[in-house]
C-alpha cells in the first residue's frame, strides 16, 4: 500500500506496511527535516539519538536530496546510574546533591529516626538496658555518617563550575555537618549522663 498523506494539523503522515502492519506517526519532522541543512541531517543521521519513527522520515528526505544514506548507528547508551553513597564518597556525584542530599536531608532523617526509635524504645521497654545504651549508640552512628557526609561534599565540590562556588560549597557543608555534629552530641552527653544515673 502507497503512503498516503492525510490532511490536518500536523501533517501527519502514515506509512503503512501490509505485511508487518506497522507505521511510523510524523507529527511535523518531515518540515523540520526539509528546513534543515544537509551538513545537519547527515549528523543527526549518525547521532544515534533518533527513534525508530523517526529514522524512515530523515532518510526519506536525504534520498530527496540524493543524499547517499550510510547504515545507522547503533541506539546512544545512557550512562549507567551511579551509586547513592559509594558515588558520593568517591566524588562522582555533582556538588548540589552532595550538599543538599548528603549533608542536609539524610543527617536530618537518621536523627528523626534516631529519636523515633528511643521513643518507642522508652515507651515499651523502660526498664530495660537496652533504652538506656540505644541512644548513645545511634548518636554514635550519626557522629560516623557525618564524618562521611563531609568527605563526600568536599570530594564532590571539586564538580563545581568555579573554584568559588567550590569552596563555598565546602564551607556550606562544612557548616551543615558541624551543626548537626554539636546537635548530636549534646543528645550523645546527655545519654551518656543517664547511663551513668542509672
């Protein structure tokens, strides 16, 4: 069956194949590939970014152009996901995630966890030891991820676009990781004196 084109907005042109039943949907790239230079289409021919339903539209107009037509690359791979926390300590990740993520949102998450599980611990357990250690334990782990969140924004930092927003991004951790720092060892001290009261 013949490409038929259809009137209405946005041109849209259907290609029809009897035998595989398949067709390839044009909303306005036939204009955009004809207002396009040579030079230009045979580069974006061989970007590899195009979809499957775009390829047949731009090759149709280089053989208007008698273009010769090369074989098409293959698809573009996107980079591979980086890890949340080994890419944030090995630097790998940008500076704004490092500092908003890292160093501000997750140290704010684990102490609300932190005082949710005491909490709970008191409410069910109030004489048992284990209400009186589990609070000096997680303070002491939070002091240990704090310790990395500031490894991680300083090594991300170095992503920054000018050494200035570089070491302002590190002063910025810097004062998140010490703000949480005093905060959790004023709740480590104070754990520490129930421990000994009790």
């Amino acid at each position: 069956m013949r490409p038929r084109r259809l009137s209405g907005r946005g041109a849209r042109l259907l290609n029809f194949t009897v035998r595989s039943r398949t067709f390839v949907v044009d909303d306005g790239l036939t204009a955009q590939y004809a207002s396009m230079e040579t030079s230009e289409l045979v580069m974006l021919h061989q970007s590899g970014t195009l979809t499957e339903a775009a390829y047949p539209l731009l090759e149709s107009e280089l053989s208007r152009r008698n273009v010769p037509i090369g074989p098409r690359p293959a698809p573009a791979e996107l980079p591979p996901e980086l890890p949340f926390f080994s890419g944030h300590w090995t630097g790998l990740h940008s500076a704004q995630s490092a500092l908003v993520f890292v160093a501000g949102l997750v140290p704010a998450l684990l102490a609300l966890i932190s005082y949710g599980a005491v909490v709970l611990a008191e409410t069910f357990y109030p004489s048992a030891s284990i209400t009186r250690v589990l609070p000096i334990v997680l303070e002491l782990l939070i002091l240990m991820y704090l310790v990395f969140a500031f490894v991680a924004v300083w090594r991300c930092a170095r992503n920054s676009e000018t050494t200035l927003s570089m070491w302002w991004t590190r002063w910025k951790g810097l004062g998140l990781v010490v703000s949480y720092g005093l905060v959790t060892l004023i709740f480590l001290r104070n754990a520490i004196v129930r421990l000994g009261d009790s």
